[in-house]
C-alpha cells in the first residue's frame, strides 16, 4: 500500500469520526458540513460519490438538529424572513419543473437548490453565539487560505487553464474549477478574512491573517478574471465609505493597489486595461461578443416562458436546443444573474429573488446599537463583512451565473446568525442591568437599546 493510500484511508477514519461525533453536536457538524461542501470529497474519492456523501450528511444533520428543536420548542424556525425566503426560492424552483424544457434536469437542479438551503438553515440556526461564529469565521478563512494557496502552488506546477491567450490559475475541484470561479470564491470569502482581522487583539493572528490575504489576492490576480477585479475594487471602496478613517482606508487602498498593479505580469495587466478600452468603444473581444449573443438569445428565451421560465438549471438545454438554431451544441450558460433567474424561473422566481435579497440587506442593516458595547463588536465586523460580500456578489453576478452557487447562501446563513446573535447579546446585556441597583424599577424598554437603526459606519 502506497504512502498516497494511506493517506487516503487515514483521512477518511478521522474525517468519518468527526461526521459522526457532527451528529451528536450538531455545531460541530455543521462545521464539517461547511468544510465538505467546498472540498467536494466525491471528486478526490469516487465511492463517496455512491452516497451523494455531502448530501446525505447534510439531511441527517438537519434531521438532528429538527429533533432537537422540536424537543426543546421555542420561535418557530421559519419566522426569520431569510429562512422563509430561502424556502420560496426551492418552492419557485419547484413549480419550474412541470414546464421545464427538460423535467430530469430541473429536479436534479432543485435539489441542489435544497442542499444550499439546508447548509443556509443550519449556519443560520446553529451559529447561535459570538463564540461560534468566530469558530465558524477560521473556518472560511483556512478554507480561503486552502483554495488560494493550493491555486498558486499549481500554477508554478504548471497546472493552469490556458484561455484568451493567458495562462490563468485555476482550483482543484468544481468548487473553483475554472479562473472565474476560483476569483469568485476568493472574493466572496476574503470579506470574513477582514472581519477577523479587524476584531482579533492578537498580533500573531493579524500577522497570519494578513499573510492569507497576501496569498488570496495573488491567486485572484492570477486568475486573471476582470469581474473579480472589478469586484475586489467595488469591494475596497465600501470599506472606505463604510469608515471613520475614511482616509487612513483610501491611503491604505491605494498603497495595495499600486503594490498590486507593480508587482502583476504585463500579460495581466493588458488583459485588465481590455475593460477601461470596452468602455471607450473598442471593439470587444471574441469572449465578450459571444456573451452578448447569450444576452440577446435569453432574452427571446425569457419571452417565450415569462411565467415560470424554462426550468431550474435548464438556460444550457434550451439555448443549446432551441435558441441557436442547432441541437445539441453551445449549451452556453447564461453569464448574468438576473438573465439567469428570469429565464429559469420566470416571473415567479425574479419576484421571490428579489424578496430574498431585501431579506438579507434587513439582516445587515437592522442591528442593536453600538456605542461603546464590546459585546456587539464582532457583529458589527460580521456585518460589514456581509455587506462587502453582498456587493461584491452583485457586481460578480452581472457577468456571471451565481443563482446556484453557495456564495448567496453562505452569506444569507451568516447575515442572520450574525443579527441573531447581535440582538441575543443586547437582549442579555439588558437583562443584567435590569436587574442591577442602578436601573431597579425600570422597564426593559428603557435599559434596553430599544431600536434598529442602519448599519453605521465602520
């Protein structure tokens, strides 16, 4: 048996042990949920694709964690508007299926769907304390630090994608598969990183977190993916406006740009300067031209189903079979969100779409007062966190197909575990004082904050 093997086996007993020590402590289990999710165990170990073993672990948690909640009765689980929209999204995608262009494909894609609600659910519900969520917060980071780095280390190896006449680094499973996924991925984490940064007191941990942004933003250069640029700027720039400092930021954002742009090939840096000459009228390149034949394509498409669209997951069959004129070849994706959700889900979907994004900005913005609580502190990093993920996400997904990957979900579950425990911690904050000599008589309302006002600034 070769050492390769042994590792192999070696990391399956303690990655099955911990799953199951997951079941009987169900924060634990999600953690585990969190870190299969992205590695994808199936494409390094194909027999676990024969129990779908992200799926199946994921229904046996939440079945754990349903049991628990029923024995212990307490706020009805779907009375957080972000769960409920969650659930109207699974149920829009649902309804697409009887019409779907091809039913089969629809179902598979649902359940997809499902499988992002479930993970949504339980980091929503069971990173229930500050203390949990900074567990959770390292968890994404050395997953970040993990797809960045491995990237870099198989781009000096050689194992790159060769697009466009660049070589661009790429991850190692369908997680970040391609650069532009790889850019997405590390965009829509690197916001935690932050977060860490800025409420750790450690020297040592900001010395280390710093080093894993250093890494992520080499690997998101690499990439060579000009929507995560622009998405890494957009990004940048609400830190700034989110400030009290807002010029120790804009210097700070600056310097890293410049060390950025210094330091980048000039094969990258031509392929980045492509957006400023498309925005002069400069002819657009071949990758560019076809998306807007997509465009134009799913725009027909979105008329011929307005209602309930062409089926969940099913833009590539029908532009494939229907809208280029040809069977079966180009079954392009539809490279635009919004494209993406009116097209597959119609009307419907958009509508529930957009219902479940106003649900998170409420989870974001509507958090206790800060003043001077310490209690409160990493919420209000977490927030801004989320905020920078949110709009970084939207600027993402104006040239790319998002609705079905775990970076909306992931910051849904966070947002409301985030403004739970923000509100938990004021609540038992008041309490305490309530029941102190200096506030004796008082009501709750006049020792607690009493009110939600919008997200301050940072």
């Amino acid at each position: 048996m070769g050492p390769h093997v042994a590792w192999i086996i070696l990391g399956l007993v303690i990655g099955g042990a911990l799953a199951l020590a997951g079941l009987f402590r169900p924060f634990l289990g999600v953690l585990i949920l969190i870190a299969i999710h992205f590695i994808q165990p199936g494409e390094f170990i194909p027999a676990l694709n024969a129990i779908s073993v992200e799926r199946t672990y994921g229904i046996a948690l939440l079945a754990v964690f349903l049991v628990r909640r029923l024995a212990t009765p307490g706020r009805p689980l779907f009375s957080n508007r972000v769960f409920l929209a969650s659930l109207l999204l699974v149920g829009a995608a649902a309804l697409s299926i009887p019409f779907a262009v091809w039913r089969s494909g629809a179902v598979l894609q649902t359940i997809e769907l499902i499988k992002n609600v479930i993970l949504l659910v339980l980091i929503g519900a069971l990173v229930d304390t500050n203390a949990r969520m900074e567990k959770a917060l390292w968890i994404m980071v050395g997953l970040l630090a993990w797809f960045a780095g491995s990237a870099l280390v198989a781009y000096a190896h050689g194992q790159i994608s060769f697009q466009e006449g660049l070589v661009r680094a790429e991850g190692f499973n369908s997680m970040a598969g391609g650069p532009n996924e790889l850019a997405g991925l590390i965009l829509a984490l690197l916001p935690f990183l932050i977060a860490l940064l800025r409420s750790s007191q450690s020297f040592l941990l900001r010395l280390f977190l710093l080093a894993c942004g250093g890494v992520s933003l080499a690997a998101l250069v690499l990439t060579g993916a000009r929507a995560g640029m622009i998405g890494l700027a957009i990004m940048g720039t609400y830190y700034v406006l989110r400030s009290r400092h807002k010029v120790v930021w804009v210097l700070v954002c600056v310097s890293l740009a410049c060390i950025i742009w210094m330091a980048m090939p000039q094969a990258y840096r031509d392929r980045y300067l492509t957006v400023k000459q498309y925005a002069s009228g400069e002819r657009l390149d071949p990758s560019n031209e076809l998306r807007l034949r997509i465009w134009k394509a799913g725009w027909r498409m979105f008329l011929d189903h307005p209602i309930l669209g062409v089926g969940a997951g099913q833009f590539q069959t029908a532009y494939g079979t229907t809208y280029v004129g040809r069977q079966h070849v180009a079954w392009m994706n539809p490279h635009n969100l919004l494209l993406q959700v009116v097209c597959e889900l119609g009307i419907v979907g958009l509508g529930v779409f957009i219902y479940f994004l106003v649900q998170i900005v409420g989870q974001i913005r509507h958090l206790p007062v800060r003043l001077s609580n310490p209690l409160v502190e990493l919420n209000y990093q977490v927030a801004s966190a989320c905020g920078a993920m949110l709009i970084a996400l939207i600027a993402v997904s104006l040239v790319s197909h998002t609705l079905y990957r775990p970076y909306w979900y992931f910051l849904a579950g966070f947002a409301a575990a985030n403004n739970s425990n923000a509100w938990a911690c004021t609540e038992g904050e008041a309490a305490t004082e309530a029941n102190s000599p200096v506030t004796a008589g008082l009501t709750p309302e006049e020792v607690a904050v009493g009110e939600r006002p919008a997200l301050p600034r940072f």
